[in-house]
C-alpha cells in the first residue's frame, strides 16, 4: 500500500517538476509517465487471483474444465 501512495504522491509532484523545462507540455508528459505506472500496477493486482470472479478479466475455469471433460468423454466413445 506504501508503494502505490509513493507512486501516486510522485505523480502529483510530476507536473510541477517539469514546468521549468517543458512548459504547457508538463500536463501531457505526466499523463505520459501515470498510464504506464497505472497500468501496470493494475496488471500486478490481475495476476494476483487470475480466477476470481469478481474479476472483469478473470479466466472462465469452469468453461474450459467443462470443454476439456466433454472432448474427453468424445474420444473415450
């Protein structure tokens, strides 16, 4: 949880940092340098519990289980 505080105070820091040398572009650079992060953060909390329902991305297990168990039955006949 530390971490995400670190990264978000960082990001908020970001623009004022590059108002000396990027100027109006500032803003732009910071959206630039947040999707990343965001992002990837984001991938780390998925792969967490890839089989969570809860999940919008999560893995349909029992559809596949039931996929494998049907070919399964398919070959035994």
């Amino acid at each position: 949880m530390q971490l995400k505080f670190d990264v978000l105070i960082y990001l908020l820091l970001l623009p004022f940092s590059l108002i000396d040398t990027a100027q109006i572009m500032s803003p732009f650079i910071a959206v630039l340098v947040a999707y990343p992060l965001l992002s990837l953060d984001r991938i780390g909390v998925e792969l967490q519990n890839p089989f969570a329902i809860s999940n919008l991305s999560h893995l349909p297990l029992d559809l596949i289980c039931n996929t494998i168990k049907s070919n399964a039955l398919a070959l035994k006949k």
